[in-house]
C-alpha cells in the first residue's frame, strides 16, 4: 500500500473512533503514548509520572514562564495560570517542584490554575495523584484545595493545622469524603509530600507517602467534571504552599504502583533554588 493511501486508512480511523485514543506523540519525558507506566519493583522508575492509557490529564508544572500549564497526557488538558490567559494577581507562580519546575501558590491574592475540559470516568474509578509542599491555606485549620474536578467528581484538601488530608468523590450534586490524619507525616514540615486519593466504585481510600492512610466504602457513580482546578477554587479554600506533578487517572491505581512511586522519587533529585 502506498504511504499516501496509508495515510488516508490512518485518517479513516481515528475519525471513526473520534476521541476515543489521544494522538500519538512524543512526550516532553521521553515517554510515548502507549508506554506502560511499569511500576514493577524491580525495574528503575522514571522521577517523574508518565502517560499510560488511562492518564486522563498530567502537568509536570515544568513550563518554567508563560500563562499555559502544559498537559503531557496526550489530551491536550492545558490550564491557564489563573482564571483567565491575562496575567493576573491570581496566577500562581512559576517555581522550583519536586522534580524540575513547580507552582506556588499564595491564598491572599486566591491563586490557582484551571482549565475547562470534559473527562469521562468509563470505569466509574479514578485517582487523583499530586506532590505538594504546604505551609497552610485561606479556609479554617488552613485548609487549601489542592485539586478539585467539577462539582464535584472529587476533591483533595490539605489542613495544615490539624494536619489532614480531606479527599471526596462526587455524582455532581452529592458527595463521600473523609477527613484522614496525615499521623507521623508533618504536612508543612518543609518537605515535599506524596498525596493520593482513589476510587474504585466501591472504597475511597487515601495515601500519604506511598502509604495506605485510610479508607472507607463509597458508593457514587462519578461526575463528569467540566473544570479542573490546582491550588484552589474561586469560592474559597486556597492553598499556600508549592505544587508538582499531578496526575488524573481513570482507575484506581493500585497500591503497589503508589508505593513504587514513593520509592522511586527518595532517589530523585529536589531542586534547591
Ligand atoms: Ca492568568
Ligand atoms: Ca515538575
């Protein structure tokens, strides 16, 4: 068959299955789309999170200048710094992450990223995986959200005085949440931490550091959220602190990936500047 012909069979293809599968590209990371994201033990992980089939949205936060935070995923889920692309007193700011750039956010001038984009949970599973470093936030017990698909599919916040983490799934008009103490994790103490939140269709659960913090059974059929946002939401609780890498994922990735991830980042390099 002749390339061009190829080409039109190609073409013919992805516009019958629309939407279904993202493009293929190369990554900023290196990865491929399609590239499994292997979690097995035995082999080196990769510092940062990478795209697999059931990556809806990924931002490296390593854009470094400029109002678009740059979805790496292969769906093209940018957000704006700020509600809007002008620059405003509510972008947060380009800084050191966990791995490479970050954000940082401050709650006093009501900083967060966002974007509108409709994601569909097929499976009825999600996890919502980020790496953030808190000092506090605008709302009581300086809670700050930290994540927040729709209202509401879910939602994660941290409490840097009582030291919990507030994760919550969604059917839009009703939700399931739980306060889980981060224990002998100190929220704001300085360094970076290691927040997830899934759900499976039947339990929500929690993970602080690679490790299970809690769970609970929850039965939503999950929201299709329209709108994503980071570091905080226009009506209140805005995070201060800095952020890195979040991943949403359309499964309930499983424990031993969580774990792996925690692992493999305790030999990855922190920015110091
Ligand atoms: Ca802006
Ligand atoms: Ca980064």
């Amino acid at each position: 068959m002749k390339r061009t012909a190829v080409m039109v069979a190609i073409v013919m293809i992805v516009s019958m299955v629309g939407n279904a599968v993202p493009p293929s590209e190369i990554f900023e990371d290196g990865f491929e789309y399609g590239d499994t994201c292997d979690w097995d033990v035995t082999v080196p992980q990769p510092c940062t999170f990478c795209a697999d089939a059931n990556t809806a949205a990924l931002w490296h936060f390593d854009g470094g200048a400029g109002q678009v935070v740059a979805d790496s995923s292969g769906w093209g889920r940018h957000l704006s710094l700020g509600p809007t692309s002008a620059v405003e007193t509510d972008d947060p700011a380009w800084s050191a992450g966990r791995f490479g750039g970050g954000l940082s956010f401050d709650s006093s001038t009501l900083q967060y990223a966002t974007g509108t984009h409709n994601v569909t949970f097929a499976s009825n599973q999600l996890t919502v995986e980020l790496w953030v470093r808190p000092t506090g936030g605008s709302g009581t017990w300086g809670d700050g959200q930290i994540f927040t698909a729709g209202f509401i599919n879910c939602q994660m916040v941290t409490s840097t005085g009582d030291n919990t983490v507030y994760v919550a799934v969604g059917d839009g008009s009703s939700w399931n949440g739980m306060v889980v103490d981060a224990g002998v994790v100190d929220l704001d103490d300085g360094s970076w931490h290691y927040l997830v939140m899934t759900y499976d269709g039947t339990t929500l659960a929690a993970y602080i550091d690679g490790e299970l913090a809690d769970s609970q059974p929850a039965l939503i059929t999950l929201a299709h959220p329209q709108d994503l946002k980071v570091g905080g939401r226009p009506q209140n609780d805005f995070l201060d602190g800095w952020m890195d890498e979040v991943r949403l994922s359309t499964i309930a990735r499983p424990p031993g990936e969580i774990a792996a991830n925690w692992s493999a980042a305790q030999s990855c390099e922190v920015r110091s500047d």
